[in-house]
C-alpha cells in the first residue's frame, strides 16, 4: 500500500504496441526462470550452510527421500487429490515447518476430504504423544492456549515460532469436534527412524481401535516418503495382526518436480501432481518462497548473531534488488535512504507523529491498516512498515518504494478520478513486482469475488467482512463496466466515495487483478518486459494520464488466460 503527499513530472502514456512480439516471446518468463533459479541456488547454499552439523544418518534419510520425488508421471487437479484421499484409510501429508501455506494446505484437505461422510481423527508431529493429556484438556477448553502451549514444552520443542501457523488446525478440530493425536518423540535418542517407529506404533494402535476413521497426519515431508513412516505403520499394523491400511502420501511443492515443470512451462497451471500410485504432490508454493520463510525464521533466532530486528530490512532490500535485475533499473543509493519498521517496532507511530507530516486523522486511518496486518510505503518519508516477514508484503512495498524512487511520484492527484486510476495503477504495478517474486501469488479474480458476495448474502459471513464484500461489489460492478455494460451510479460510488478505507480496498482489489493479467501477460509474451518497465516509470502525473492508462492495459490484458494453478 501507498500512502500519499506529492506530484512529479512525465510524458503521458505512448500506448505503442511492441513492434516485434514473436522474438520477444518467452524472453520475459527466460529471464524470470533463470532468475528465481538463481535465487533458489543461492539460498539453497545459505540453508546447508546452516545445517552443517547433520548426521549422515539424516543425510541418507533425506536421499531416500529425494530419490522418490525426482520426476512426476502426470498433472492432477485437486479434486483428484480429494477423491485419492477419500480412498485412503491414512492420509500421509508433508509438513514445511516454516511455511504458512503448507498448514493451510493441510486444513484445506481436511476440510474438503470431510464432506466424504467418514469421520476422521488428525494426527500431529507439532505435539510430543507424551502430552497427549495436555492436547486433550486444550481441545476440551479446560485449559488457556498459554497454559496449553507451556505444557506441551512449545519453546524447547520447536526452534522456530510457527504456532500461529499451526493453531488454525487445532481451532479446525475443536469446531468440527475431531479428535486430534500428538505422535512426536522427543529427547535424547530421539533419531528420525526411532520417531518414525514410535509413530507408526501409535497411528496403528489408533487405526485398530478406530477403523471406521479416517486418518490425516502431518508430520515433516522427509517423514511421509514411503520407505519411512508409511512403511514404519504398515510393520506395526502386522504386529497387531492387522492388514496394512490403504494409504496416500500427499507432499508438498516438492523441489526437483516443480523445476522439472517450470523447465515444461507448467508450474503455473499445475495444481498437484502424481508421482506414483500412492504418492502425489500439491504444487502450491514456489521453493523460494519456502526457502525464505525459513530463512526468515533463521535469520530472527535471538540465539543467533544476527539481530532480528534487521530481519525485515534485510528482506525488503533483497526483494528491492530482485526487482531492479529483473527490470534493469539502478537504483544507486536510494536503499540506504528508507527506513523499514515491522510489527512490534513501538517506534513507528512515534515517528510519525514527531514528523509533523500527518494529521492525527491520517494517523488514525494508518493505524486501523496496520491492525488489519496491512504493510505500508509512505513516500513523504520514504519509510516502509512491514506488517510481517511474508516475502509478497515485503515484495509488494518494494515495488511500491522502486516505483517513487524512479518517478518521484507520491500518489496524490487534483481529480478524483486520477487519483482513483492512480491509486490502482500504483496497486497494480506492486502486486506485479511481487509476482514476479513469488508466481504463485494469487489475486481476487471475479469468480471469488462472486463467492464472496453471494456467500454474504446467504448469510455465510464467519470469514469475511463488510468491508471487503461491499469493495467486492464496486469491483465487480467496474468489471462490468470495463466489459461494455452500464453501471448506474457507479461514477459516485467509486470517485466520490468520502470513506478512505473503501476507497483503498476497492483500489487494491483492481489492481491486484490488473497486475496479475499484467504478469501473465509479459510471461506469455502477449506484452514486453520493455513495455512494463515503462509503465512502471511513468508517474501518470498528467491530467487523466492514470485514467486512460488503465483503460488501455485492462483492455489489451482482458483476455489474458490466468491459469487455475496460478
């Protein structure tokens, strides 16, 4: 997000077509691969250097692992995923610790697999099975999450901080009334085939006390491979006279698949894949992104001797250089002059206010962003706040900053119609300069609009706003427009609007749809990587520049085929 203060100078828009599109096409998606494969290299490098000290034990776990998921047979879509999974008496799915979407992937199969009618229990490696009481009295509400969490041994247990990525799934159980197991073994001795037999003890025991349901378990991705845990429950159901269960491995983003489709151009159509019989992949996250989340994690570990709170900078500043590379932009000293804040830095709004650049109107407006975890760029300070260490916040406010820098433009406009246009345009170039970080980033495109919408109206409100439904309507409502069709009264609902906070979702929301056709659009060839730099240099400072502008690109990127992986 931008906030605003001043004017700057450019030509308008050349609107020129480029002049020889079928040698240009696929240069932009070359240029990006070999970038993000760089990149990958390169903090690849950084985590085995950080993880020197493994055993050879575990080096050989992991070869066993990696020699499963080197190619793929074919591309499945995820409602594949759900029927494989419904024929399956254990559900195997691998876990990134560090990565947010890989927990949210996890819930989202378990919530989909449900509507099969087959109870189901979960399974964690999160909780130690000696804490299993603890677990119990939590789900049961007799004991707060503090006490709960203290009692599992949380921070000796877990190196990293991921609890807030892991409490959806216990919230999941409580509501839904599953049943939720801890199958971890912890302490000394505790190696990778001693907690993979320790496991697979309790998920057999589980499944022949309870046969009638199904089990999800999520533990490590290395764990899940079948030569480890699988085949570990498949013995210890013999050993109780069982046969073995019907199983699926489910990993995730798998490293060697992914590159092997980016090298087929299909990493952005490929929902999940199959690997063999009993194993698939869902294909949700680029491996930079889980890269960076545990080196973010890494980097912010108070044991180590880096300080955390140069963690977001650090960020903000790789992305703005990430950015400049691939749009063959200088950007001189401009890194050493912003100033980047993150959650919990108490000194942000004391700042501000010291500044005397802002009201205490917009200061207020900020803050309730900020409580929404919305990141900043203010440019009248060229100070960036980050609202947590996800490379698309960090990526999108380095757009946002790369963008004034270049064009000394800081948002405000005389109209309000220019400043709507501007205000999107601006949206949708920093969404863009995210995608180009993480191509699996995804915008609000008009089929989930209409859900949301319609799911407000039927009175389906538990996970959505006022707000974002009523800026939902507008977009939807301006796509109409674009398409050809009149809107009454849309004029004053969108340039008129008096409410700061509708007017900057609505602005979003366009843009971020803008900027994902725009990204496709350059990677498919239908527009130049020199046509977007020069639309990320134009300030659009001139009277109904931003205006026209839009209506150009979201005319010649309509058509753009946003793929359903994508």
């Amino acid at each position: 997000m931008t906030v605003g203060g001043a004017r700057s100078r450019r030509r308008g828009p050349s609107h020129q077509p480029a002049t020889d599109k079928d040698s240009a096409r696929g240069a932009a998606r070359r240029e990006l691969v070999a970038l993000h494969r760089a990149i990958y290299e390169r903090q690849k490098a950084e985590i085995d250097a950080s993880v020197q000290g493994y055993s050879a034990a575990f080096r050989a776990y992991e070869r066993s692992y990696r020699r499963r998921v080197r190619r793929y047979r074919r591309r499945i879509s995820y409602d594949e995923v759900i029927r494989r999974a419904a024929a399956a008496d254990l559900v195997y799915v691998g876990d990134y610790h560090t990565l947010k979407q890989a927990q949210k992937a996890f819930t989202k199969l378990v919530e989909r697999s449900l509507g099969h009618g087959r109870p189901a229990a979960l399974a964690l490696e999160f909780v130690q099975s000696a804490h299993q009481v603890h677990l119990d009295r939590y789900l049961a509400g007799r004991i707060r999450e503090a006490t709960f969490l203290r009692r599992i041994e949380y921070p000796a247990h877990h190196i990293f901080p991921v609890w807030p990525a892991f409490k959806p799934i216990f919230e999941l159980a409580r509501l839904l009334g599953l049943p939720v197991f801890g199958i971890d073994l912890a302490g000394e001795g505790a190696t990778l085939s001693r907690r993979d037999r320790h496991a697979a003890a309790l998920l057999a025991e589980l499944w022949r006390q309870q046969p009638e349901r199904q089990i999800f378990v999520l533990t490590g991705q290395l764990h899940v491979a079948p030569p480890h845990l699988p085949d570990a429950v498949d013995r210890a159901a013999r050993r109780l006279g069982l046969p073995p269960p019907r199983r699926l491995v489910v990993y995730q983003n798998c490293e060697d698949i992914f590159w092997r489709l980016t090298a087929e151009g299909l990493e952005h159509e490929t929902e999940a894949v199959e690997v063999s019989d009993e194993e698939l992949s869902l294909m949700n996250t680029s491996p930079i992104v889980a890269q960076q989340s545990y080196l973010n994690h890494l980097h912010a570990d108070d044991t180590l001797e880096i300080d955390p709170e140069t963690v977001p900078e650090r960020t903000f500043k790789e992305m703005c250089r990430v950015l400049c590379a691939f749009l063959e932009l200088d950007p001189k000293d401009a890194l050493e002059q912003v100033t980047v804040y993150s959650l919990g830095d108490l000194s942000f709004f004391h700042d501000l206010r010291r500044s005397g650049a802002f009201s205490k109107h917009e200061i207020a407006f900020m803050r309730r962003q900020i409580l929404a975890s919305e990141s900043y760029f203010i440019p009248r300070m060229r100070l960036v706040y980050l609202a947590n260490l996800s490379i698309n916040h960090a990526a999108e406010e380095a757009a946002h900053f790369l963008r004034h820098v270049f064009t000394e433009d800081d948002g405000d406009r005389d109209g309000l119609v220019d400043a709507f246009y501007a205000r999107v345009l601006n949206e949708a170039l920093a969404f863009l300069g995210s995608k180009i970080i993480n191509p699996r980033r995804k915008a609000p495109h008009r089929p989930r609009l209409e859900r949301w919408v319609e799911a407000w109206r039927a009175g389906q409100r538990q996970r959505l706003e006022a707000l974002e439904v009523r800026a939902a309507e507008l977009v939807l409502a301006h796509l109409d427009l674009e398409a050809g069709r009149r809107v009454p009264g849309l004029r004053d609902a969108l340039y008129g609007a008096s409410d700061a906070e509708l007017f900057n979702a609505v602005t979003h929301m366009l843009g971020y749809i803008l900027g994902d056709r725009l990204y496709y659009a350059m990677i498919s060839g239908k527009a130049t990587k020199a046509e977007i730099r020069e639309l990320f240099l134009d300030p659009l400072d001139e009277e109904g520049a931003a205006f026209h502008m839009y209506f150009y690109w979201a005319e010649r990127v309509r058509r753009v085929r946003i793929p359903r992986g994508g």
